[in-house]
C-alpha cells in the first residue's frame, strides 16, 4: 500500500471547517484513499473513503486531486467532539480484506 | 451486539505471565482484525480472519503470540511469557463483508508488562 504524509498536529477554531491534507504521490490507479480518526482512549472510528471522485457524508467532505496525489479531508463545521487523531489511509481494492496502515496522523485540537 | 466488544479493558502482566485477550465481534460480521497501538502510535496490523480461517498473519511479531477464532464469532489473542515491549493497547475489529466501508474498532485492551 502506498505511504501516506500527514502533518502532524493542528488546531481549528470551534465552528470554523477543519482541512486535514494528506500527501499520497505513490498512489496506484487501485488504491481508494480512507479516513478514519481516533478519540482519546478509543478505538479508531470510519469517516469515508473514495477513489477519485470527491465524496460527502453526514461526517464529513473528501477531496480528492485529479492527479490523486493528495486529498483533504473537511470537517465543515469542527466541534470540540471532533479532537482526535485523524488517520489519512490508502489501501488497495478493498473487496479483499487487507489490512489498513494507518501511519501517525494528525493530531487534531479543536479550541473553544 | 451493538459493537465491537474486547475484554478486559485493562490488563496487567508480569514479564513472563501468559494473556489472553478476548474480541467478540458484531454478531454476524465475517472479517476480523486484531492490531497492535503503542503509546503515540499509529495502529499496527497483527492478524485477519475470514470466518474461522486465519487469512493473514504476517503482522503477529514473534512466535510468542497467537490468535485463534475457532467458530468464527469471538476471538482470542493469546501473548504466551509476555515483555516489556509487549505493552500496548490491542485493538480488534470487526465488518461484515470485507471492509469496504471500512471496519468498527472495539475500545481495546490495555496490556501493561511490569
């Protein structure tokens, strides 16, 4: 699976859209790019995925390059539920079962 | 149930005790995973079942540990004459098909070797 680069902290203010980038440049034409971010003491939690479009969900925006080499993640209206360690991932046709590597992320603060 | 469940939350072990580290999945779900999360880390692939079949086992770090998912529902990740480095929050996870939209995580079992 392609590596993934992701800054390594941020910081947003309450209310205002969080953007999460993710450098992938090694990405192959197969590999679907995912989200998934960690809340203190818990498990990691799904956020979306895609392949090349741009996707939206109830959680969150996926945008994804035309070239695929990166892709942000929007958060459109951050809330203090939403400090966390976001993981930006890219795996390999997902219908076969392989495994994520989720690298270190982004740490993600957001202030009051 | 209505998540993934893992039990205990907390562990503690001392250098060479043998754990055993209990999943149950959603009921239902066909793929399981367990990982590896040391302090400030990023998740680390240990093992994946499909059903009662261990697909994958690469990531498991040394002889020492060994999952099983013998009727393919619960798991059990054993972690025989445990160390130091072996303390880490061991994370299992669970989907229904094979994960294309993505994977429910339990909260975790905390192992801490002393």
């Amino acid at each position: 699976d392609a590596k993934t680069t992701q800054p390594p902290s941020m910081d947003c203010a309450e209310g205002r859209a969080a953007n999460l980038p993710c450098n992938h440049s090694t990405i192959s034409g197969n590999e679907y790019v995912y989200w998934y971010r960690q809340i203190h003491s818990q498990g990691p939690q799904y956020i979306i995925h895609g392949l090349k479009n741009n996707e939206t969900n109830e959680m969150a925006s996926l945008i994804i390059t035309e070239d695929r080499k990166s892709s942000t993640l929007i958060l459109p209206h951050a809330t203090l539920r939403d400090t966390a360690v976001y993981y930006c991932i890219v795996r390999v046709n997902p219908n076969t079962g392989n495994q994520f590597y989720f690298g270190t992320g982004t740490s993600l603060t957001v202030i009051p | 149930g209505a998540g993934v469940s893992q039990s205990p939350r907390y562990k503690v072990a001392k250098r060479g005790q043998d754990v055993a580290l209990r999943c149950d999945p959603i009921s239902g779900h066909v793929s399981l995973f367990w990982y590896q999360q040391a302090l400030g880390q990023g998740p680390e692939f240990l093992t994946y079942f499909q059903n009662e079949a261990q697909l994958d086992k690469s990531g498991l770090p040394s002889d020492r540990f060994f999952a099983e998912r013998p009727e393919g529902s619960v798991s059990t990740l054993k972690i025989q004459r445990t160390q130091q480095e072996d303390s880490a929050v061991y994370l299992c996870a669970s989907s229904l098909g094979l994960g294309r939209y993505g994977y429910t995580f339990g909260s975790g079992t905390r192992l801490t070797v002393v």
